[in-house]
C-alpha cells in the first residue's frame, strides 16, 4: 500500500456568490505524478493554492505528512515546491539570483541555493542566460524559469500548475523529460490542459469540474471505463458494408444504432463496456463501430463478417483517450 | 538571515535602477542649489525694524544718565552678517499706527515697542532688586520673514539686557533662549527643511519598492516560504535607511559647498536623519500596505508627503494649538509626524549648536514614532498582503 503523503479533505472555497471548490477530497500517494485536470475556471489553480497553503479554505483541510498546512506548521511548507500558472518573476534580477535568494528564503544556505541553481539552469536550458535579468527572457524562457524556482530548495511534493503552456515542443519535452526524471524522487501535483502530458506523465489523474472531483484514477483505468470508448474501422470487402453490418449486429447483440450523433455528444452517458455504437464510416466501402474496448471483439466481428461471405481489408483502430475521457466527463460547452 | 537575502535583494534590484536612485539622491542636494540661487547664497537680506522707544531714561547715583532703550537699538544695529553688512535695519519711529501700517505692507518685519521703565527696571536689576517689564513685539505672523527677523531682534535685545543685568533677566521678551542663532545667512536658515525634504523622499522609494514586489506577484512566492513580514520589511527597511544616509550626507555636502556651516556636530544631524527615515519609511510601509500596484503607493503616499511637507514646519512654521501636555511639553497634532521633531532637532543643531542632549526629546519622540508607525506597517502588511 502506497504511503499518503499529502492528503486534502472537503476542501471548499467560495468567491461570493461563485463556488469555486466544492467538497474536495484527496490522497496523493508518496513518488507519484498527480495530475489534476478540468476545464477553464474549474477551481485546479484555487485548490491548488489552498493545498500549499496560499489560500485560506472556507472549509476543510490540508495536511502533509500528517502536518496541517493552515494553521502556521512552518514545517509542512519548506516540503513543498510550488510553481504558479503565472510567470512570477523578480524582473531586476538574474536568473541565478533569483532562485539564490527565494532557495534562502527557504533556508537553504546561499552556497547551495547557488549551486542548486545553476545546476537547474542547466537542466532546464538555461545556463546561458544565467546573468541575465529575468525581464530580458522570452517568454518560454521565463516558464522554465518559473518551473525552477519551485525546485531550489529541493523540495519533496512539487506543485506545478500548467508547467506546459506556453512551451515550444523542444522545451515541452524538456520540462517533461525533466519532471518525469524527478517522479522518482518526488511526489508531484500538476495541472494541465494539455491531456497528452497527462496521459504520459500522470500515473493517476483527477478531473474537476465546477469545482466538483468527478473522478480519480489511473489513466488507463478511466480510458478503459469512460468515454464513448475506441473507433473500429473496417473496409469491406466481397459483401456490402449494409451486408457486413447486419452480420456483426448478429453477433453482438448489445450493438445500438446511434440516432443522433450531436445529441450524443451533449450528453454523453458514460459507457457501460460492451455497449457498441455504429458511427458514420469515414468511406462507402466501411463500416465504424465504436465501444469501450471494442478491439476485445475484433475476431467475433471478423468472423461474423466471414461467415456472411465477406472479407475484411484496411482495418483502422483508434483508441479510447484521456482527451476523450475528459470530453465524456465535461461536456463539450465552452467555459466563459 | 533571510532578512538579510531580502536586503541584498533590495540592493540588486535598485543596482538596475540606477537612475531612479540617482535621481532621488539628486533631488534635495539639487533644491539646496536652487535655495541658493534663490537667496543668493552668502547675499543677505536685512530685516526692517520698527522701534518707539518710550523709554524715559533714569539718571543714577553717580549722577550718569542711563538711556537703556537707545543702548537697546544700538545693540539691534550692530548685528551684522559674516560679510559685515548690518541683519536688521532699525529704525525709530513714534507713531504706532503708522507703524503697524508699513507691517502690513512688508515695509517692515517687526515693530518693537520699548516701555517707559526700561531703564529703570534695568538700573533696578544692577542693584539687586528684581522687577519686571515687557517688549512688546508686533508682526505679520504670515510674513514668512517675520520669525526670522523677531529671532534676530530678541537675540540682540536679550544679550544687551543680559549684559547689563549680568544674567538676571528683568526684561521678559516673547521668546528667550533662542540666543546664537545670529550670523545665519537666508540660505542656512532654509537647510534643516531641505534635510527633512530629503529624508521624506524616501517614503516614495520604500512604499514604491515594496509596491513592486505586490504588484508582480513576486510576494506571492514569498508568502510560500513563509517569509514573515517583520523579515520582509525589515530588510528592505536596512536597505532604504543605507540610502537615506547617502541622501543626508550628499545633501549635507552640497548645501556646505554652497557654504552651509553646521553650528552643531553633523554626527548629531545623521542620527536625527536616521532615525526621522525610520520612521518615514514605517509610514512608507504603511502606505505599501493599501497599494496593490506601484502607481497606487505612489498616489497613496502623497498624502502622507502633503502632511509631513505642510503640517511639520518643513515648509514653513504651522501655529497649532496644544492637544494636552507631557512633562512641561506642549503636545499637538502636529506631532504625530515625524519631520515636526526633525526640523526642531535639526534646527537646533544646525543654528543654535545643541549638543545630544539638546535634542534628547526629539530624538525620543523620533524613536518612538519610529516603532510605532513600523509596527502598524508590520501589521497591517501581514493583514494586506501575507494573510493565506
Ligand atoms: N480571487 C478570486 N476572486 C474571485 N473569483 C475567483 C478568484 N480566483 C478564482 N476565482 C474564480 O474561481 C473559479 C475557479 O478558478 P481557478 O483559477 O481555480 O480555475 P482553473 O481551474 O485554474 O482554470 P484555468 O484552467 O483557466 O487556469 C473561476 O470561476 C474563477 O473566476
Ligand atoms: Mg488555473
């Protein structure tokens, strides 16, 4: 059983009228990637702030190792690196001097904050511009930056929020490369919008909504149980694709027509397994299908389009993602 | 020490800055110059005086006449300015209300009205016997020359009556103990409000400073490391202060270019600077404490910069009334601001020549305000700024 080293329970915080964080609770595990994911103005940043103790919640609480972290225990904050979705910076002063005085406003002693600094700025392709001003950076710069900042004082749970945006792709593998490195070692809390860098550096993801958890799980669990599941596509060949699809209806019988895309998408019902739905086939000559773990019945499907004279060709299997998950969960709408 | 990581801090952040610090260390010695300009250094101005001289005079015993009121105007005469030319230009008249007349048109500074028994009550006086008269002295109290000039007239009638009476004093003058004050020129007179001004400036510079840190959300990053407010503030506080003695000392270094010569020790002088820029910079933090941006700490501050430019004597002398009284001190209003005290001791040191213990008061009600209104910064700063 995994050690809790940081545990969140019905953490509320209302802004008026506006719920921001409703209720939330939970346990993130010690050396695991967190990844807390949610539409614009979820309340990731809110719960963020309150769980490294920059927010004062209207209820609930935080501890780290047992430590509450409102309520004045120095201790549980020097454990917590936080980087903020916002470039904060000290603009007139060079990227070693910063991370050397905000390493010493952590107590560590100015020698190793140093030290501890460049090799951050090395990591994080910075070296260069070590005795640059920080406002003198551009702007991708100033993330990895940003990033470092969180990082002098080696703390054990790091909190990044959106430590991706804004990155170009070397710099985005760069930071990913680098916090995946740190998995081992540390315990790391970070938000995103982007779902591929969930998918590959969360080992387990939280999704909010309206300040609400909805849920909290591995991503291959939650790809494996929500969602309108993976796309099957088959070419057809010998038998119509009409011909072809009344043989697997046959042989699936939880197979339902869809009625209506658009519908559909307004108010996804999370899938329960072997539920199939025939999509729109992107050709004349295909057929789609589409269910969680549809691949499961590739050889039943293959087999029943046989026996009815046909054969298959292309076939083109795309899987259930957490981009998907997350639309499932959240809806389409956009968030004003 | 993380308040010493915060100092260095403050100091790199100002080494960018350089020419804002510059300018701010430019400023007071640049007003000295133009105060310079303006009074024309060394070129002194003389004060018309008024003087009826009621005075009868008194033969004495030996039979030798007495005429203590002409003695008395003489004595006004021969003040003179370092360059010899006479500080009061007296001039006998008899007629009251033409007197009073040529006052309110600034012909005159101060009508000095010489009672019939002077020269009795002094020739009383030598021969032991303690009796009393009274100088009237009549002036424009909104003719900004008129304190000067009063001064000047008292110092010269209270060492001549002084002298007569060997230290008994049987005349009683509106202000004694003012004595030493003369010689000055205009432009001396001016310096200790120029100081002051100096030393205010900084309120901009330790609000704006820490404005900054609010404003970039770079105090948000602090408040994570838990950083305490008394840690913050009294780090940048150090740094502010080391730029107030540099303020102070090339202000000093100009005005005393320019001919400035201090009466008192300077050592004196920095101590009183030092402590007013504490407490200057208390009300800076104060002011940081409401601001969410630079340019709002720089609004806000100038209302503390109006009060303590207008309302301290920095500027020009404020009568106001008594609030209550502490050890034979009248206390009011005014006092609350920290340049009423700096302009007093600095006044003192600078004309008059006190020593420490001259200025115990001052220096006092300086330390106390000091860590008044930098506890009230402390707290209200937390309770802005670093509260989760
Ligand atoms: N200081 C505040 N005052 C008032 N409302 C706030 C404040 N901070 C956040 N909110 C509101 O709380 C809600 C959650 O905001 P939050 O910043 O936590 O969202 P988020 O999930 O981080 O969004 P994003 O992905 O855009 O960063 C939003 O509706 C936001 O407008
Ligand atoms: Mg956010």
């Amino acid at each position: 059983m995994n050690k809790v080293v940081l545990q969140a329970q019905g953490l509320t915080k209302k802004f008026g009228s506006l719920t921001a964080v409703d209720e939330l609770s939970l346990d993130v595990y010690q050396g695991e990637v967190f990844g807390l994911l949610g539409p614009n103005g979820a309340g990731k940043t809110t719960s963020i702030s309150m769980i490294c103790g920059l927010l004062e919640p209207d209820a609930g609480s935080v501890s780290i190792h047992g430590l509450p972290v409102h309520g004045g225990q120095v201790e549980a904050f020097t454990r917590v690196g936080v980087c903020p979705q916002e470039t904060i910076l000290w603009e007139k002063l060079t990227c070693l001097e910063q991370l050397e005085f905000i390493g010493e406003m952590y107590g560590v002693s100015r020698k190793v904050a140093r030290q501890r600094g460049e090799e951050l700025l090395a990591l994080l392709g910075l070296s260069e511009k070590r005795d640059k001003l920080s406002a003198t950076l551009s702007g991708g710069m100033k993330r990895r930056l940003n990033v470092a900042l969180a990082l002098v004082h080696d703390p054990e749970i790091l909190v990044l929020d959106e430590p991706e945006a804004g990155l170009d792709p070397q710099s985005r593998v760069l930071v990913r490369e680098y916090i995946r490195s740190l998995a081992k070692k540390k315990t790391i809390i970070l938000t995103t919008h982007n779902m591929d860098e969930a998918e590959r550096l969360a080992d387990r993801v939280a999704i909010i909504d309206h300040g609400v958890l909805l849920v909290v799980d591995t991503p291959e669990e939650l790809k494996r149980t929500i969602g309108e599941g993976d796309v099957l596509e088959l070419e057809i060949k010998e038998i119509s694709p009409e011909q072809a699809m009344a043989a697997i209806e046959e042989a699936l019988p939880d197979l339902s027509l869809r009625s209506e895309q658009s519908a559909a998408w307004q108010s996804p019902p999370p899938q329960e397994a072997d539920r199939f739905v025939v999509e729109n086939a992107p050709r004349d000559d295909m057929v789609s299908l589409r269910g969680i773990n549809i691949a499961d019945k590739l050889p039943t499907i293959i087999n029943a389009i046989q026996r009815a004279g046909g054969q298959v060709g292309e076939i083109h299997l795309r899987a259930n993602t957490l981009e998907d998950v997350f639309i499932a969960l959240t809806g389409r709408r956009l968030r004003e | 020490m993380r308040f010493l990581s915060v100092l260095r801090k403050c100091a790199r952040e100002q080494k960018r800055d350089l020419w804002i610090l510059g300018l701010s260390l430019a400023f007071a010695p640049l007003f000295v110059f133009i105060y310079w300009m303006f009074t024309g250094g060394n070129v002194t101005t003389s004060y018309g005086i008024l003087v009826i001289n009621h005075d009868v005079g008194i033969t004495l015993s030996d039979g030798s006449n007495l005429k203590s009121g002409e003695e008395a105007i003489s004595a006004m005469e021969v003040l003179t300015f370092k360059d010899g030319s006479p500080i009061l230009r007296v001039k006998s008249i008899t007629d009251r209300p033409a007197g009073e007349k040529s006052l309110r048109d600034r012909d005159a500074t101060v009508l000095i009205i010489i009672p019939p028994d002077f020269s009795q009550v002094i020739a009383e006086a030598q021969s032991g016997e303690t009796p009393t008269t009274t100088l009237e002295f009549v002036g424009d109290l909104t003719n900004p020359y008129y304190t000067v000039a009063a001064v000047m007239a008292i110092t010269a009638l209270d060492s001549y009556t002084v002298s007569m009476t060997s230290e008994y004093r049987a005349v009683e003058l509106l202000e004694t103990a003012l004595g030493g004050s003369a010689a000055r020129t205009e432009f001396e007179i001016y310096i200790p409000g120029l100081f002051v001004f100096a030393v205010i400036l900084i309120m901009f510079q330790a609000a704006m400073m820490v404005a900054r840190d609010i404003e970039s959300g770079t105090l948000q990053r602090l408040k994570i490391t838990r950083l305490t407010a008394f840690e913050y503030l009294s780090g940048t506080t150090t740094w502010l202060v080391l730029i107030a003695v540099v303020t102070i000392l090339v202000t000093f270094a100009t005005a005393a270019a320019f001919g400035f010569r201090s009466q008192g020790a300077l050592w004196i002088a920095i101590l009183v600077g030092i402590i007013t820029s504490l407490s200057i910079i208390g009300v800076g933090m104060i002011v940081a404490s409401f601001s969410k941006t630079v340019s709002q700490a720089f609004v806000i501050a100038n209302f503390p910069f109006g009060f303590f430019m207008f309302l301290s004597g920095a500027a020009f002398p404020v009568p106001m009334g008594t609030l209550f009284t502490i050890a034979g001190r009248d206390i009011s209003i005014v006092d609350i601001l920290p340049p009423t005290h700096a302009v007093a001791a600095l006044n003192k040191v600078f004309t008059l020549g006190v020593g420490l213990d001259g200025v115990i008061y001052e220096l006092c009600a300086l330390s106390l305000l000091s860590v008044i209104y930098f506890a009230i910064g402390v707290w209200l700063f937390r309770r802005m700024h670093l509260k989760a």
